[in-house]
C-alpha cells in the first residue's frame, strides 16, 4: 500500500483524489490557485523514485500549510494499492 497525500481548503467540498476536476474548478474559482502554490514549493526531479517524489510532496504541503496564516490548508490522504507490484503479476513478474 502507498499513502498518497493531497492539499485542500478547509471549505472545499470535494475529493481531490475522487473528484480532482470539479476540486481544481472550486480552488481556482476561490482564487485560491493552491495546485500553482504547490508547484512552486515542490522540488521534484525525474530521477526520483515514485516514493521519493510522494515524500516531497508531502514535505512541501506541510510547508504551504505552515505559511499559511488564514488555516484554509490541510492536507488529505488514501491508502492506495502499489500499482507497479500490480503490474509486474500482470506481466509474469517483471519478464
């Protein structure tokens, strides 16, 4: 299992993981812009390994949400399946 991690508004009703559109369209519409706000703050590279980039992510939500002198952020977060474990079974183990 991997533990995904998002950022939202305490006032946003919808699932950044389930329902990321109409999630984006309410932020955005809010001016709230915090997938941008992220980005900034987040130092991913393509040589990170998927666990490397979520512990970046993570690191740099809970920065956001350090700076952030109104509380509006908070962070999320799902348990979800390693998918590549998924997909080497599906290919014979990795052949």
């Amino acid at each position: 299992m991997i533990k995904r991690v998002r950022i939202t508004t305490v006032d946003n009703p919808y699932d950044p993981f389930e329902d990321f559109e109409n999630w984006f369209m309410f932020d955005i519409e809010k001016g709230y812009y915090s997938c941008s706000k992220l980005a900034r703050i987040t130092e991913t590279n393509d040589s990170m390994t998927e666990k490397e980039e979520n512990e970046e992510i993570e690191r740099a939500i809970d920065r956001l949400i350090e700076l952030d002198p109104c509380d509006l952020y908070t962070k999320v977060y799902k348990e979800e399946d390693d998918m590549s474990e998924d997909i080497d079974e599906s290919m014979g183990g990795g052949v």
